[in-house]
C-alpha cells in the first residue's frame, strides 16, 4: 500500500505534462468547476462552454480588472488553453469526460480581451 497523494505529486503530474501552466491554474479551473456544479439545480455533466464560463465569472469576481493579467501570468490566454486543463486533468484521472468530450469544446467560445478588457462591467449595480 502506497501513502496517500498530498497532491504534491498530482501537481508534479500536470505540470511535467504541460509545464506551461502553472500550479494555480489547474486549481482555479478545478474551483470554477465546483461552483458551477454548486450552481446547477441538480447535479449533470456540464459543457466546456459552461465550464469556460464559469472561469470567466470567478475571474472576474475573485480578480476584477485584472482578471486577465493573473490568468495570462499562470500560462492560461484562451478557453483553449481552459481545455488544455480539463483534459490534462482527465488524463492524469483527476476528472472523468464523457465519450463525447472532446478538448475542440473549448476553442474559442470567447475572446479574453474582449471579455476581460473591452467588455468589461465597469459599473457595479447598486
């Protein structure tokens, strides 16, 4: 019997897959997972678009204007590279996909500085 993974070797895992992306980026994808799952009136397999979004949405809320700064700065510039996450994640059996999840489900479902930049809610609603 083997000691438990603490996750040190997880992260080890993904970031010898794809080093490009820092530590911090599979977890925040992980966590935006979580709550768009939270989020569903009852539990099912979400999409990449739903997925992406919800990156979008927690980016913006945990990191305001700077959302894509941070995002950019941990290796992550395009619901592609979203993809690119999931699926590492799947590999290394951290998530499960369905037959029909394929990484393509992520291309281009919105562009970052469209969406972080020039459409960005500059005003709060009261």
């Amino acid at each position: 019997m083997s000691a438990p993974d603490s996750g040190n070797e997880t992260l080890a895992k993904l970031r010898r897959r794809n080093p490009r992306f820092h530590g911090k980026a599979y977890a925040f994808v992980l966590e935006a997972l979580h709550l768009v799952i939270e989020g569903l009136e009852e539990r099912r397999h979400i999409s990449g678009e739903e997925l992406a979004e919800g990156v979008r949405g927690l980016a913006m809320r945990r990191f305001g204007p700077m959302a894509r700064m941070v995002l950019e700065h941990w290796g992550v510039h395009s619901t592609d590279d979203v993809g690119e996450i999931v699926f590492a994640l799947v590999e290394i059996g951290v998530l499960v996909k369905q037959d029909d999840d394929r990484p393509e489900d992520f291309r281009g479902i919105f562009d970052f500085e469209e969406a972080f930049e020039r459409n960005y809610p500059w005003t709060v609603s009261p």
